[in-house]
C-alpha cells in the first residue's frame, strides 16, 4: 500500500510539472516609432526566465517609468504587463499601440479571468482599450505590435472624463484547451498632450483542471491512507 501511495503523489506531480522555456515578447508602436523586446534578449534588464522588464526611456516624446512583463506556466498560467508611469511630453495628443504574447501555456483549462487598472492624470480626454486573447495554435503573438492571435476573450474600455480618472475592469469566462495554448494582451492608448497614465496593470490568468487520472490517482491514494490509519486504530485498541 505504501508503494501505490508513492507511485500516485509521484504520477500527480509529473502531471503538473513545469515545462522548459517558453517565449515572453513585446511590441509596441509608439507615436509612429516600433519597438520591441523578447525575454533574455539584450533589451531586457531582468535575467530571470519568464520576467521582461524595459530601462525607463523616452521614444517619440513620450516618456516610460517601470515597465515589466511575466510569465507563469504551471497549475495557474498567467500573462502580466505593467508600467509604474507613462507621459506624453508632446504637444499634441500621441497614439500608442501595445501587444504583449506569451506560449507554452499548460492545459487542460476550462475557463479565464482577466483584469486591468490604472488611473490617468491631467489626461481629460484621452482613452484606453484592453484586450486579451487565447489562441489553441499554441501561435507565439508580439510579432508586431498588432499581433494578437487566437480568440478575443473579453475587451475594457476606459474613456477619461476627469482630471484623475481612475478605472478598474474584471471578466470572467470560458477558454478550453487540453494541451499547449498560447495568451496575448493587447493594449490601445490615445493620450492627450502632457497627460499621464500611473499605475497601468493589465492580466489573464487560467487555470489547470485536474485531468481525470490525476483524479483517479489521488483518490486511490487517499482511500489507501483512510485504510493504513484504520488498520493503526485497529492495532492500538
């Protein structure tokens, strides 16, 4: 009995064991200016696998602080994108277009969540698109900055009426896949002269269900514990 015990805690941990390496990009058309950068590529200052940070820097006037991307692959997948400030020191009001794609996502999945936040400053106005997609293809997404494969799951829209706007969205919904898939984020800005968006954060995160012989697995395991502790109980009376 101890011997199936280890052989099920040892099947249901291979079930949910971390493949190698997979691919974080990112592209972005600023004001007419393309810029891109893929994990451990030489633009990237985070040397960790599966974490993308750019150096703060201006490109076509507007200026970018603590940008940051990640990647989690495992029992919870998720595709982060993050910028502590963005700052259009423009005189006029500048486009920005944004898509951040990661693969090698770990099935079987039945379901998504997706959120986005941020508040824009002295930005009366200006406004912001999200978007997140999944795609089965497994097809690497970030090629350019308006490539997002896949399936669109849900889309926020924020429109700034205020002096300090800000804004909070949450979705929730159905995305299946039982092998590899893919996950894109796409990001649509129109910010007016010497606005600002502080604290932009946009994610989507699924997670694995427990396939049917993991199930099967852990179930043996525990019914053979249940039978192991009755046989002690029975010992010690």
């Amino acid at each position: 009995m101890r011997n199936m015990l280890l052989a099920a805690t040892a099947l249901v941990a291979l079930a949910v064991a971390q493949p190698a390496r997979a691919v974080l990009q990112i592209s972005a058309d600023i004001n007419g200016t393309i810029v891109s950068c893929q994990d451990q590529a030489a633009c990237d200052t985070n040397l960790a696998v599966g974490q993308l940070a750019i150096a703060d820097q201006t490109v076509a006037g507007v200026q970018f602080l603590g940008s940051a991307q990640t990647q989690t692959i495992g029992a919870t997948n998720s595709l982060n994108t993050s910028s502590f400030q963005i700052i259009n020191n423009n005189a006029t009001t500048v486009a920005l277009q944004l898509a951040v794609s990661g693969i090698n996502y770990l099935g079987p999945v039945s379901a998504f969540s997706s959120s986005s936040s941020g508040t824009f400053q002295s930005a009366i106005g200006s406004s912001a698109t999200f978007a997140y997609y999944a795609d089965n293809a497994n097809t690497q997404g970030a090629n350019t900055p308006l490539d997002l494969p896949g399936t669109l799951l849900a889309t926020d829209i924020k429109n700034v009426a205020l002096t300090t706007d800000g804004f909070g969205f949450n979705h929730s919904g159905a995305f299946a896949d039982a092998n590899l898939y893919s996950m894109s984020l796409g990001t649509t800005i129109s910010l007016t002269a010497g606005g600002s968006l502080v604290g932009r954060s946009q994610a989507i995160v699924t997670e694995q269900v427990p396939e049917p012989m993991s199930i099967a697995l852990l179930g043996v395991g525990l019914v053979g514990l249940g039978v192991v502790r009755r046989r002690r109980a029975g010992r010690g009376a």
